[in-house]
C-alpha cells in the first residue's frame, strides 16, 4: 500500500479508526521553523468529531503528541513523528457488519484486494485516518508562513443549495463564523437545516469544497508529469468521498471561447514586482505552473456510503441479505473536511516550493 504523499516534503501515515492510534511521520520540514503547538491542535479540533450537531457523535479529545524533530519550539529539520490517540471507540457497534458489505464503500475492495479488512469503522478506510493529514498540514502551513502562503478552504454548496458568487465577494475571514464553514451566513443557515434533515432521516448528504491559495510565488510545478494542479488534484482525491477536482474555470470554462477566457495582462504591480492580469480564470496555474495569481479550486464530495436505513447488500459468500448499520457517522463530510482540504493544499504547495528550490524560480 502507497502510505507516503509528497517528494520532499513527505507525510506517511499509520493507524486505524478502531486502533490503538493514529500517527505519521513528516520528513522534509525546514529546519528552524517555529512549531506552535497550540495552532497545531487547533487545526485538529477543526477537523475533530462532535463538534457540533450535524456532525458524527464520537467524541474524542485528539490531542497531538509530538515524538522527534522538534526542539525548544524550533524545527530540527529531521523526521518529525507524532500520534493521536483513540479514546472513544464505540467496536461493537460495527460487529453485524463483520460478514457484510456496506454498498458504495470500501469494505468490498478492500477484501477482495487483501483478503482481509477490519470491519470496525472501516479500519485503514476510515475518515478518521485523516488526522494524520491535518497535523502535517499545519506544520506546513506553518512553514508556509515563512513565505507568505495563506491557504483557506469553504464549504460553496450542500446539495442544491450553493454560492452564487465567486470568492472574491465574499469575506473569507467569516467561515469560522458558523458551523458548516460557509462565508454566506443565510446559505449556512440553510445548509445547517437541509444536514440536521438528513441525518434525522438516518441518511447523508455531498456538495463541494473550494479552497483559495494567496501569496504563491511564481513558478512552483513541474513539466511534463509534475504539474501543479495535477498534483493538486491528486491530493483532493486522495481524500475521502472526493469525486471530483476543477481548478480555475473549471468545466465552466467550455462554456466561451479563447478570446472571453485568456487572461490578458495589464503591466507590473510595484508592490508585488510581478506582472498582473485583468482577469484570473487559469486560477494562478499556467502551463502547470503558478503565475502569482490566486489559486482557486473546487472539491466535489459524494454523499458518506454508511447509513443509517436499511440497504440491500450481500454477506462475504455473496448471499443476499439487508444491512441496517449502526455507529456514529456524519451525515455530510464538508463541515469537517474543510481543514482537511486546505492541509492537503498546505502539504502540496510546500513540497513544490521545496523542489523549486532547487533549480531557478524566477523573480
């Protein structure tokens, strides 16, 4: 199994969501970067369950321990380990679906391709197996920093009930604002509802993500196979229930013609040194690589597989048989998997700027 992301910024990760932990190992972090712990667990708490009522019920603390690579608050700039225990495990109420398949999970692929599975929140399959994702995140958002990256990631849509407007108008520092994480407090409002509906009726619900990266410097990503959205796209569908992946215009852009989509250029900015365009529909990536613009993208997030209602499904022998799950479960992903897209944005962009390091980035 892949358990490592990145090329020289690198996360690799273990555990399961019944497990003992949840850990993984940053390799690659510059040296000297203040590590703030307390940010760190903040990013965590973001993505934490139980937070609020139209989440999952498991509750758990996920404290982050730090093992190695840090030293009197500094980055050493050696591997830097770390764990978050499980505390809350609730294994017995995943015991009749020992024998059983969930349809639209993992637990079919997963036997079939190993032989084996751990039936207890879908083992190495879960969510849950995202906190590894979201410490590493931090540490580089962290270093990101040092740059002047600032990465922010908002739930645009529930369903059918989406953002009619383009980030630019909305005010991003309001997504904390309310518990779905959306910039529109009347759409939240209404997304809040349509969830806690859902999850009455023992059933769940998608929508998408969008993520907005300020302060790129010009030239991260590599041609031919190391393109930056790629690997950006990557990282969003390595995610889980991500189904979908658009940067800039997206699907959208099919709708003009060249002449409505190039981004002309209008001469230098003083304060940045860079040339600007009139508009930004590339979003900030050309050729595969940055521009200095911002970099925008969406996420499409499929409704969770695990319900709460009966479903047809078939035993390990194929017979079949109904399954009626129990356990905690979100009725919608997007709330806690907005930290989760922007660590994986956070991981990404750093490891490109480490690798254009390496060669000339120009001014």
């Amino acid at each position: 199994m892949r358990n490592s992301f990145g090329h020289i910024f690198t996360l690799t990760t273990f555990g399961e969501s019944h497990g003992e932990a949840i850990g993984g190992v940053v390799d690659g972090m510059p040296a000297g970067i203040d590590i703030d712990l307390e940010f760190i667990q903040a990013e965590l708490n973001r993505r934490r369950p139980g937070q609020s009522h139209i989440t999952t019920d498991r509750k758990e603390n996920d404290s982050v321990e730090l093992l190695s690579g840090v030293f009197e608050g500094k980055s050493t700039g050696t591997p830097i380990g770390f764990i978050v225990r499980n505390d809350n495990q609730h294994s017995q109420d995943y015991e009749n679906m020992r024998c059983l398949f969930r349809p639209s999970h993992a637990d079919f692929t997963y036997y079939n391709k190993y032989g084996v599975r751990d039936h207890r929140g879908g083992g190495r399959s879960s969510a849950r197996i995202t906190i590894s994702r979201c410490v590493a995140g931090a540490l580089a958002k962290l270093a990101l920093r040092q740059i002047g990256v600032k990465i922010c990631a908002y739930t645009s849509q529930v369903a059918d009930i989406a953002l009619d407007k383009d980030y630019t108008r909305y005010d991003l520092s309001k997504i904390e604002d309310n518990i779905v994480r959306c910039p529109d407090q009347d759409k939240a409002r209404q997304m809040e509802q349509l969830i806690a509906e859902v999850k009455a009726e023992g059933d769940t619900v998608g929508g998408v993500i969008t993520c907005v990266i300020k302060g790129c410097p010009v030239g991260l990503g590599e041609p031919e196979f190391g393109k930056l959205h790629a690997d950006l796209g990557a990282a969003m569908l390595s995610i889980n229930a991500a189904k979908g992946f658009e940067y800039g215009n997206g699907f959208d852009s099919i709708l003009t013609r060249g002449s409505q989509q190039n981004d002309i250029f209008k001469g230098y900015n003083s304060s940045t040194e860079r040339p600007e365009t009139l508009t930004n529909h590339s979003g900030g990536i050309q050729g595969g690589i940055s521009n200095g613009q911002d970099i925008y993208f969406r996420v499409a997030f499929k409704p969770v597989a695990t319900l709460l209602k009966e479903q047809q499904t078939i035993d390990l022998d194929g017979n079949e048989t109904i399954l009626k799950a129990r356990g905690r479960h979100d009725p919608c992903v997007l709330p806690r998997a907005v930290p989760i897209v922007e660590a994986m944005a956070a991981i990404t962009i750093l490891d490109h700027y480490l690798i254009a390091k390496t060669v000339k980035i120009a001014p």
